[in-house]
C-alpha cells in the first residue's frame, strides 16, 4: 500500500470520526434545547396551578374560619 493510499484512508476514517463526533454534538445540543422547553413549560403550568389554587385556598380559609 503507497503511502498517499494510507494517508488518504486516514484522512477518511478521521472525517467519518469527526462527523460522528458533529452529529453526537448536534444530538446533545437538541436535548438540552428540550430540557430547557420543558423546564420553562413546567414553571409557566407551576405557576398556573399555583395561581388557580390561590382563590380556592382563600375561600377555603373563609368558609373554614
């Protein structure tokens, strides 16, 4: 095998890595984009909740009080 044979194989294998490498990278990124979704998705329906619950805990205490 010539040398210019090997170093281009070589070159290849390190282009296939290094797309593996891209694609695993872009995978992370979408994941973490998702997380941060639903993190927020979470605090906007906790806050929600938290501010049907309010009225319901007021009249609670009246009628209990």
């Amino acid at each position: 095998m010539t040398h210019a044979k090997r170093f281009e194989e070589l070159i290849a294998e390190r282009t296939q890595t290094l797309n593996t490498m891209r694609a695993a990278i872009e995978r992370i990124r979408y994941l973490i984009d998702i997380i941060a979704v639903q993190i927020k998705l979470e605090r906007q329906y906790s806050n929600t909740c938290s501010e049907l619950q309010s009225p319901t805990a007021e009249l609670d205490d009246r009628s209990n009080g």
